[in-house]
C-alpha cells in the first residue's frame, strides 16, 4: 500500500497538507474519480472490510466500493497524510429502522485546527466536501444538504439530492469495529439487503452526479434530472466504462437478473 499510488488514483499530483484545505481537495478528488458501486455484492463475490485487499481493489484494479470500501481507504491515506481520523458508526434509515440500522455506514471525523469535520466518500450522493460538525443547511455541490444534532452524541445528515430525502445518523464516538464488520457481512448476503437486491452505481461530476440502478441511468443535477433505460448487456457494459471508468466485464452476467428486477418493480 503506497500513498503516492492512491493520490494518483484520484488525481492528485503531491501530498497535501493536513489542513481543511488539504482534506477538501482530497474529498473532492476522491468522489470526482472513485465511483460508488456495489457489483461485487451483484456478482456474489465476498468484499471485505480490511484494507489490503480494498486498497488493491480501488487502486490496484481501479475500482470503486461501498462505504466500507471507499470511507477505509480513504481514512487510512488521510491518516498516513498527518490527519487526525476517527472512524464513526453511522445508520442509513436509523429514522426508520432505529438499532437495527447502527453500523450499516462508516463515516469519518476529521479533527482540524479550524474544527471537527466529517468526511464522508461512501454515501453516493452525499456532499461532495466535508461537512462541518455543526447545525444547519449547507449546499454542496450545488445540492442541499443539512446537519441535526439529536442528543446523546448522534447528528443526523438529510439528503436532499432525490425528492424524498435520504437520512443517515451518525454517533460521534469511536466505532464499534465489529458492529461495523457484522453489517458489512449482512448488507451483502440477506436477501433483504438493497445492495444484494439492486446494482448501484454513482459518481459525483462537477455540478452534478450520475446515478445507475438497475436499468436507469440518471443524470441529476441540482435543477432537474434526464434519465433513461438501459437496453442490454453490451449496453450496461459501456456505460460502467464511460460513465463510471469501471471495467468489469463478467458485468454483462448479471443482465437477466437486472431486467427481473426491472420488471418485478416497474413492469414490463
């Protein structure tokens, strides 16, 4: 594991400082050239949450990952640049699903002279810079996104990137590492799981970010959306190559069962 080799993965010629402007640039990199993408989970194959084998696979094989994935490479090259990192315990949903949701995410704080931020690249579409551990609104990338304090050291991230937002809690503790490591196990094996269920693949551009599910492909940006349907294999082939930089070829498999589930949700 080289740090000079991530920082080439996302585009960065030389090492930052250990400053808010430093941890922008890389966050802004890494979401820039690194996609969200679960078609591991898709193809069955186990991912696992240590970081040799994630580092090889982001950057080794440029690839993208999940939060477990994208959040554990990223908060180990933060750490090697002199940042001052703590892995957090977050839930997508814990609104909803309550304690069963803790762990489900990892998220990172920061701790700058200028404050406590937290960094988080494995959200899909979430704020494309670091967000300020503090109450309220903010817009990043063009998007509206906003922080809530809850009590008893939990603050809760709404996204307003689709019309329904999107929430997910985060406790600003050290994590549970093996709370962390059970979710990572379950998100993709139970067959309720949307990561066994659904392809997902997102990556944020410059105002805007590119989202596949399943068969829909969407360009979202702050004012509107364009979207359309893929067509076939070959098709869904060369838009994980243009649209996300992925070469996964043994992709075009799973084509039937994304039509399926295209249909069982949508219709024919």
């Amino acid at each position: 594991m080289h740090l000079s080799s991530y920082l080439a993965r996302i585009g960065i010629d030389g090492p930052p400082p250990p400053t808010l402007e430093g941890l922008r640039l890389l966050h802004r990199a890494h979401l820039l050239s690194v996609p969200f993408e679960n078609l591991d989970v898709q193809l069955g194959l186990k991912i696992a949450i240590d970081r040799e084998p994630t580092f090889e696979k982001i950057v080794g094989r440029r690839r993208g990952g999940w939060c477990f994935e994208m959040n554990g490479v990223f908060g180990w090259a933060l750490a090697e640049l002199g940042f001052r990192v703590t892995r957090l315990s977050g839930g997508v949903m814990r609104e909803k699903n309550g304690a069963l949701a803790e762990g489900n995410h990892l998220v990172l704080r920061v701790d700058l002279d200028e404050g406590v931020y937290l960094a988080d690249v494995g959200f899909g579409d979430g704020p494309i810079t670091p967000m300020p551990l503090r109450e309220g609104a903010f817009v990043a990338n063009g998007f509206r996104y906003e922080l809530t304090p809850l009590g008893e050291d939990w603050w809760r991230l709404a996204d307003h990137v689709s019309p329904t937002p999107l929430t997910y809690d985060v406790k600003i503790a050290p994590a549970d590492e093996a709370q962390l490591a059970g979710q990572c196990a379950m998100l993709q094996t139970a067959p309720a799981s949307p990561f066994v269920q659904n392809l997902v693949v997102q990556r944020q551009r410059e105002g805007g970010i590119t989202i596949l599910r399943g068969r829909v492909l969407r360009q979202v940006r702050p004012d509107g959306a364009d979207e359309r349907l893929l067509e076939s294999a070959d098709d869904l082939l060369a838009v994980l190559a243009g649209e996300f930089g992925l070469d996964v070829p043994e992709a075009a498999a799973l084509w039937p069962k994304i039509v399926e589930r295209h249909e069982a949700l949508f219709g024919g």
